[in-house]
C-alpha cells in the first residue's frame, strides 16, 4: 500500500468541502476517477500538471494552495461567518463542527482601549478564504467560541487562561439573539443570553431552537441588574418610561435581537409609549459599554445597561429590572476540551468572588444547570 509523502501537505479535502463538493462530483469535473481523488485526498498519489490545474480551476485556487511543502507558512481554508467581501484582513479563527470559520476583527468587534490580537490573516475577500495562520493549527482546535453580550465575561476568559494554557476560550461580543443564531448555524460554541421571558418557558424554547436535534445544557453565569443609565447627578431628570418620550429626552438603544433592547420595548409597552414618540429610538450601538460611552459623552442622556457598567463609567442608574445570564450549549461542544474546562471553572471560588465584586453581579446561580434538554426528533432547528 502507497503511503502519504510526508513532503507535501494536500490540502483538497478543505477545498472540496468548502465548495461542498463529494468526490465524485469533484473527479466528474476534473476528468479523474473518484479512486483518484481519494488517493490525492490521502496523500498516496499526486496529479500530473494537467490534473493539478483542473483541480485548482474547478476549486477556485492556486495549485499551490491544493499542494504545500511543509516549511511553507501554516495555513488553512477558511469559510468567513461576517464580512465577506469586505476589506477586513485580521480575523479570528475557530473550529466549529469540522468547519473552519473565520470572524474578522473589524465587524461587530468594539475596542475596549486596544486593538485585539488575530489568529489569522487573509488576503482575499471572498466568502472562502485562505487564512495564514499567526498560531499553531493545535491551538485552534482547542479554542472554543463564546459568543455573547456580558462585560464579565472578559473576567471569565482571564481565570480560564490562568487555570488551564491547554486551552482557549474566544469572546466575541454580540446581542442574545445573535448568538442563539451563531449557534444554531454551528458557528459558535456556546451563546450567552439574556433575553427576557415574556411567557413561561420561552427561554427554554429559545434554547431547544439554538440547540436543535441533539439538545444539551442551559447553563447559569450570573444574574446582573439593569436599568437605565443616565449621566452623574442625572440633569434631565429621567425617573420612569414615559420620561422618555419627552422632547429633551435623547435614548441611544441597543440592536434588535438585544436583551436591552427587549427590556426598553417591555417598558415602553407597559408606559403605553409609542417607539416613534421616543427621540433616539432609532440610534443602535452594539454592547453594553458604548451605550454607556455614548451617555457619557453626551451623545446621548439615556440608555438600557447595568449597573456594573454605570458605576464603571461613573453615571448614575435608575434600577428596572434583574435578568439572568445563561449560557446555551449543544450537546456536541461539551465535548470541546475548552467548554469542559469553562464548566469546571465555574465552580471556582475566585471567579466568584471577582464578579460578585461588581455592582449588581450576583453569582449566586453560577454553573447551575437550568436546563438538560435531551435530543428530540421534532424539535425545530
């Protein structure tokens, strides 16, 4: 039996799959046998330059890219989850379902003071790319992606690198229903959300869709208060809803799919105020920080955050409501190394006791399972 020539790196299979193409269909188009395509797959046997160049024209590459010496600089064919056709470079990478996904730096990302460092970069700005890696293939596969909304949650990641450097969890911020969907899709791992329920299990039924056929955990983080952000001593007076259907009264909100964003429309609604009578109703920012950045440097004299973010930002807060924060995960990523990891450390009493140092953090409910949904053949995906 021929064995893989250690020399040369085939890279057809990750082409193949991102063209969704079998091998059949691919040998079809090339004029080969699907043996032969099997064969190229597994390293055993290599296409003369005709069959080579049939096979980058039918993938869409280089031959180059399909066959590649070792020294050559690691890379991997990834399929871009935002910003195709964009012009961002510097992306994030992670292994979702045997899917490599890349997350640009520059879509959706806001910076907290700095620029956060890339996984990956790449050249082209197509919805498959080829991604030159900046960290060893390995790590990424031990990294798993959290997509969600809490300002804490950048706590979380410091104690999971401090308690365990085999592994990697990766933050990208975005609204609850956002990372339902990242799940759902099977382009993240976990999804932190906060949406409200406003019917009896109806954040249990959120979940079972995210999840879909195979079920699996419901996760407490923390619990948070929230309200309405103001500035310090609070010049326009605002004290309940229908303060802000007035004139002077500018709101900046949160994007649709946002747990803040359904806490305003639920005020709003019970305050029997029209959205359209709300001056800024419109005006969207993307986390709870530059809401908050937003009402402090007068771009705006109110919003929906919490409280840990209005004492950080030194504005005055106004309490609505408490929620809880959950994280969502299918029954497959519990498998991930780095998920694993994650779940034990929320039993970690240092992680506790920094969160429960923040205003209106209770962690009281941190790592209690809410939900073990079990896989269901009807349950909607």
């Amino acid at each position: 039996m021929a064995q893989p020539n250690p020399a040369v790196e085939c890279r057809v299979t990750e082409y193949r799959n991102a063209k969704g193409m079998t091998q059949e269909a691919l040998a079809a188009a090339c004029g080969l046998t699907r043996q032969a395509i099997s064969q190229i797959e597994a390293g055993t046997y290599y296409p003369n330059s005709l069959a080579a160049l049939r096979l980058a024209r039918t993938l869409g590459c280089r031959v180059e890219d399909l066959f590649v010496l070792p020294e050559d600089e690691p890379s991997c064919q990834v399929r871009m989850v935002q910003g195709a056709g964009g012009t961002a470079s510097r992306i994030n990478v992670v292994k979702v379902r045997n899917r490599w996904l890349g997350y640009p730096l520059t879509v959706g990302r806001p910076l907290t003071g700095g620029f956060a460092g890339a996984d990956a970069l790449v050249d082209s700005k197509t919805k498959n790319a080829r991604a030159r890696l900046l960290l060893p293939k390995e790590q990424i596969e031990r990294t798993a992606l959290l997509v969600g909304c809490d300002p804490g949650l950048g706590i979380l990641l410091t104690h999971l690198e401090r308690y365990n450097r085999d592994v990697r969890l990766l933050w990208l911020s975005a609204s609850s229903q956002a990372a339902l969907d990242a799940v759902r899709r099977g382009e993240a791992h976990i999804a932190g959300t906060h949406l409200p329920e406003l019917e009896p299990g109806e954040d249990l039924r959120r979940a079972a869709r995210a999840m879909g056929k195979q079920g699996g955990l419901v996760v407490a983080f923390v619990r948070w208060e929230q309200g309405l952000m103001v500035r310090a001593g609070n010049p326009k007076g605002v004290k309940v809803a229908a303060d802000l259907a007035r004139s002077d009264v500018r709101l900046i909100n949160r994007e649709p799919g946002s747990g803040s964003r359904s806490i305003l429309d639920e005020l709003l609604r019970k305050a029997r105020v029209p959205r359209k009578k709300v001056r800024g109703y419109g005006t969207v920012t993307y986390s709870h920080l530059s809401v908050a950045h937003a009402v402090r440097c007068g771009g705006a004299d109110v919003g929906v955050g919490l409280r840990a973010v209005a004492h950080a930002c030194e504005l005055d807060f106004i309490p609505v409501t408490d929620v809880r924060f959950d994280f969502v995960i299918p029954r497959d990523a519990l498998e991930h190394p780095a998920v694993a990891v994650m779940l034990d450390l929320l039993q970690s009493q240092k992680l506790r006791a920094e969160l429960s140092i923040l205003p209106g953090y209770d962690v009281s409910c941190m790592g209690s399972v809410i939900a073990d949904l079990a896989p269901s053949t009807t349950r909607a995906t």
